[in-house]
C-alpha cells in the first residue's frame, strides 16, 4: 500500500535511485531540484535541476520532463551517487507569478527503481484552495544518520521564486536565476509536456532542422527491416521513444461507403476501437505484456517502462493511440513486439487502414502499414505489427503483420508462454 504524507510528515526512503514526479492541473508551473549542502546553501549553479539544466556534472539528480498528460515535471535521484557533502535535495514549485489557489490540483508522487523492480513510495496531494503562495518547497530528501528520509514540507512564499531561491543561493552571492531564465525554463517543460506537436510539424519553429529533415522509412514486404545503428540515450528532451497506431475515421461513420457494407459485427453508426498493445521481454528473461484489455497500461517510471497512454474507445483521437518507452532503460530490453486487435466497431482489418509509427528522437521515423488485409476472416481480430530488437546494442525495428483470433493464439505463435484468460476494459 502507497504512504499518502501529508504536510511536515516523514519516512525513510532507500538509498537507490527514485523517481519523484510532479502533477499539476489548471495551469503550468515550472519545478526546479536543487542540492544543498550541510552549510544550508548550493555548493554552485550546478546544484540547480531544470528543465533547461538537466542535469548535475555528477548526474545523480536529473531531469527527466514528462510522460503523460498532467505531468509538470519528473526527477531521477540517485540517492546512492548523491556526493557525501550534499545534506538534502529540495524540490521547488513556482506557479510563475500566479497563486496557488489558481490551480485545481497539485500532487507530488515518489518510486523507486532497481534495474527490474521497483516500489511505489509515497504520495502526497497539496491543498491549493485559498493559498497565496507563488512558489512552494514541495517536500526534500535529506540525510538522516546513514539513511536518506523524505519530508514533505508544502510551505511557500508570496514573493515567488526569488525568495525561496535566496535561502539557498551559493555562498558567493552567484545571481542563480533572473526573469528570463524562468521564463525559458518554463517554455522548456511546455515543449517537453506537447511533444507531439514539435516532433510531426515541419512549420515549427522549435523543431530542430535535424528532426525536419529526417526522412520517414516505410516498412513493407519487399523492405520489411530496417538498422537504426547504435542504442543511444537522448541529449536532450524527453526520453520518450514514441509508437502511435492511427486509423481510418471515416469507414464505420460513413454510410454510404461500400466498404461499410461488408460490417458484419456492427451497425454504420458503430465507432471503430482499435487497441494498441505490446510484448515486451528483457534481457534477463522477465516478460510481460501492456495493453489496456484488463487494464495492463504499464508503467514508465517502473517496470516494464513502458507506458500506454490512455485508450481512444472511439477512434476521433485525431493521432490515435501512444505507446511511450522509456529511453533510459533501452539497454534492459531484449524485444517489444507491438501489436493491435479490434476491440468493437469494424469487423474487418481492410477497412481499418491502420497503421503504426516508431518515432526515436534522433533518428528517421520507421511506418508501417497493413498491407496484406485482403482476405483475413473476420474472426482474426488480433494482428502482430511490428517488433523492436535490441541486439549487440543495435536497435532495430521489423515488419511481422500476422493475424491471429486473440492473444492466445499469437503467445502459441511466438511461443511466449503466458496463461490467458477473458478480460474487459
């Protein structure tokens, strides 16, 4: 069961590497971690955690942007590499000149991570009604006899971010931060909370033009492969390697097609619901699978680190169904096969004209599309997209399209071994 703190309450945390995330709804802050020695104060600039600095030399604290909707910000703490003269890491909220009470909600999460395993910590909900605060020191990690402990301390300032950031200021008087840089770390957790719209718009004017002129590879019968080169972490950004599936709006809403007449499952008027799912097997042997049947969203922050974003029940999602995996563990993976099933709606993959989407920052995005839907029985309502492999650390990506009745019969296919039994979303 997850410890739910509330304000001045603490507990001993292990001393291993933590992810804390920030949730914020009804406007955007900006969110800062920051070292702190014994002295009270940060050592340097280098102390200081953001979306624009993100990382300290040493990186045991790190800023890892965001993953889902409502997520302002996520750190990477590794509690074991924190240098022994840094007493405490603080986390600190600024609503950039707005009170707290404008906000709906406000919520600090903690868990931890251990190659293959990891534990929920603690989460704490922040009152925001008829506060006056503009900034806030949300909680602090800090060194308590030879173990780390967790504070959530949920105080603030009216004078904003500049106030809480004096108390802990270099000793030699460095100006840490100025307008302008609040505002660009701002605009930085903005692009990494939509990074849809900077990684799929050519017009952008924050998209690199190396990501602009990044050629799209299609996968298909006579080219069903394609070599990506070296497992990289990301320099910048999110962290976030992107699947999407997509598909056809208008083949179950439009009457008059004559596609539309070969539904034998539903009405015209039914919506099309494709699910997106996904195998995926590490290096060790460990497996599972992430699909929202059952409610098996998976989860970025811990094993498996890979996360379904949402399901889209009716198809009017303009860019369909995410799949996000989570960079920095892309060298535990061994594969992650994706795959789709018709969940209601369209009785016929041709009519479905899906397809699925691997965007890798970095690198050109890899497509895919059902090719070879002609003739596939209605009662094969499961089809095995695409697969992701990691070997000799070389990452590559292969076209499958195979058609199966359920999930049990592709595991048979692929000889997975999982024990299936009926589920509902």
């Amino acid at each position: 069961m997850v410890t739910t703190l509330v304000a001045g309450q603490n507990l001993v945390v292990p001393t291993c590497k933590t992810h804390i995330a920030i949730r914020v709804e009804g406007g955007q802050c900006v969110v800062y971690a920051l070292r702190v020695a014994s002295s009270g104060h940060m050592r340097s600039a280098d102390d200081l955690v953001s979306a624009l600095h993100h990382s300290c030399a040493d990186g045991s604290v790190q800023y890892r942007g965001t993953a889902s909707a409502g997520l302002q910000a996520q750190f990477a703490i590794d509690l074991e590499q924190v240098p022994t003269d840094v007493e405490k890491v603080v986390i600190l909220l600024s609503t950039f000149n707005h009170r707290i009470s404008a906000f709906s909600f406000i919520s600090v999460a903690a868990e931890t991570v251990d190659q293959l395993n990891g534990s929920h910590l603690f989460q704490a909900n922040i009152t925001t009604q008829k506060r006056t605060e503009s900034a806030l020191i949300l909680g602090e990690f800090y060194r308590y006899k030879e173990q780390w402990k967790f504070r959530l301390v949920d105080q603030g300032s009216n004078e904003g971010l500049q106030s809480l950031l004096a108390q802990y200021a270099p000793q030699d008087g460095q100006l840490l931060l100025d307008e302008d840089e609040v505002r660009r770390v701002q605009a930085a957790q903005r692009e990494a909370a939509a990074p849809s719209a900077a990684s799929t718009s050519s017009s952008s004017g924050s998209t690199s033009a190396a990501r602009v002129n990044l050629k799209k590879v299609s996968l298909t019968k006579a080219q069903p492969k394609v070599n990506l080169g070296k497992v990289h972490h990301l320099e910048r950004g999110d962290g976030i390697y992107r699947v999407n599936l997509n598909w056809s709006r208008t083949a179950a809403h439009n009457s008059s097609s004559l596609l539309s007449r070969l539904f034998s499952s539903a009405s015209n008027n039914d919506p099309v619901d494709l699910d997106l799912g996904a195998y995926v097997r590490f290096f060790n042997g460990a497996q599972t699978i992430v699909q929202a049947l059952g409610n098996a969203f998976g989860s970025f922050l811990t094993p498996p680190f890979v996360e379904l974003q949402g399901d889209d029940r009716t198809g009017d999602q303009a860019d369909g169904e995410w799949l996000y995996i989570n960079s920095e563990y892309i060298e535990l993976f061994s594969e992650i096969v994706i795959f789709a099933f018709i969940y209601d709606g369209v009785a016929q993959w041709s009519d479905s004209d899906a397809v699925v989407t691997v965007d890798i920052p970095g690198l050109p995005k890899v497509e895919t599309r059902l090719y070879e839907t002609a003739g596939v029985a209605n009662t094969k309502r499961l089809c095995a997209i695409a697969r992701i492999r990691i070997e000799d650390d070389t990452i590559s990506i292969e076209r499958i399209e195979k058609y199966f009745a359920d999930q049990e019969q592709m595991d048979k296919y692929f000889g997975w071994g999982f024990k299936w039994k009926p589920g509902r979303k």
